[in-house]
C-alpha cells in the first residue's frame, strides 16, 4: 500500500478524501493543525505522537459488517501498544485508554452505497512522545509517559502497519473491555444515568441493564464512562 508522509496537514482524513483516486493508501504526518475526532470533536495532535489514516475502497463489503473495521482497528493499536510495554484498554466504541487515560483516538469514515461499503477512511492518533496540554492531564496520557522512556515514532508506526493487515474478531476485541459486566455511565445530551454493561454485538451496539430495561444502544447517541 502506499505510504503518503506529511510534515504537517490539515487532518489526514480530510487529506486522503482529497487526494482520493480509488487508491488504497496510507498518510501520515508529524503534526495536525486540526485533528478530528468523533463527534466532532477536535483531537489534539502535537509533534511526538503519531498521526496517520489509512483509506481502503471495497467492491462487496456488506454494510451490516461494517463493524469489523472498527474492531480491526482498535483490536491493531491494542496489539501494537502492548509491543511497547502498555497494558491497553478499549472504552466502548473507539478510544484506546492506558492507565485509565485516553492514549489513543479513532476516527472512522465509510462510504456507503447499495448496502455496501465502497470506502472506509480509519483515522488513528496515538499518543508517543508528545506533551499533553495541562487542560487534558486529567484523561489523556501517551507510551512516554507510562513506559517513562523515549519511543520511536518509526517503530511503532511499523508495528501498527502490520497489525492494521490482520483480521480480528468481536472477540478480540471484547477481550480488552475488562469493564464488561460491571457498572458503567452513560451520557446523553441532557444527562448521565449508571447502568451494567453486558456485552457488545456484532454489530458495535452496546447491550445494558439500564433501570431494569435490557436495552442495545448506539455509539451515535450515548458516550460511555468508565467508573
């Protein structure tokens, strides 16, 4: 696949959906100046960590299994940061924590048309070497500061590469939600309710008791907190 190396950009994502020719691609930059994140949130990305999306396009992948692109993607960071010596975890859709921070984001795109997917952009910030700004302490860490060493950028970009072109399964990737089966928050926009977390479908929707109701709720309407 090719690989598109950028000193500095936009957002990748917004990068490969300009440069799109119905190629498979890899970009990757040092630093964004408006990195995106679900929801539309920003994702701060400072030089240090690694910043990088990869754009595929499909001829017929099914749109119920759209999923599996998100849990190949977070199950690929996952094996990658634990090559560098961090214990991950995946809070429920797309955020990879270490020590109860956020150390990594994904962000991911699809195209559909038909009932199927024609091209999917995953975009991915992991924090490495990078400072975090003093406002975000609190919830977002990065390998050098957990590890408590310099780690090259290079290297773990390497190793995520190679994981992004394996295949892994639901199961995979519940396997780092060791918050399954316990107490967890759920926000809406007006408010945050505690509920138990049961399981994650097939399909990326999250099963809980909430209140006495078994209910399977989108990643689209509700954030989730870890207690």
């Amino acid at each position: 696949m090719k690989i598109i190396e950028l000193e500095e950009v936009d957002s990748t994502n917004e990068y490969c959906k300009r440069v799109d020719c119905g190629e498979d691609i890899i970009v990757v930059a040092k630093r964004q100046s408006k990195g995106k994140g679900t929801k539309g949130r920003s994702f701060v990305s400072d030089k240090g960590g690694l910043y990088l999306s990869v754009m595929r396009h499909y001829e017929n992948f099914k749109a119920e299994n759209a999923f599996k692109i998100m849990v190949n993607s977070c199950v690929a960071v996952c094996k990658t940061l634990e090559s560098f010596g961090v214990r991950p975890q995946i809070r429920w859709a797309n955020d990879v924590l270490a020590d109860g921070k956020k150390i990594c984001g994904t962000l991911i795109e699809n195209t559909f048309s038909g009932g199927k997917v024609t091209r999917s952009i995953v975009g991915i910030g992991i924090n490495i070497n990078n400072q975090i700004p003093s406002y975000l302490r609190h919830i977002a860490g990065a390998i050098a500061e957990i590890t408590g060493k310099y780690t090259p950028i290079e290297e773990v970009f390497d190793v995520l590469v190679k994981n992004l072109e394996k295949e892994f399964s639901i199961d995979d990737y519940k396997s780092y939600m060791g918050w399954l089966g316990s107490k967890v928050l759920i926000k809406t926009d007006d408010k945050e309710v505690e509920a138990e977390a049961l399981d994650i479908t097939s399909n990326g929707l999250l099963k809980v008791n909430w209140g006495g109701n078994m209910l399977e709720i989108s990643s689209a309407e509700v954030s989730l907190r870890l207690k």
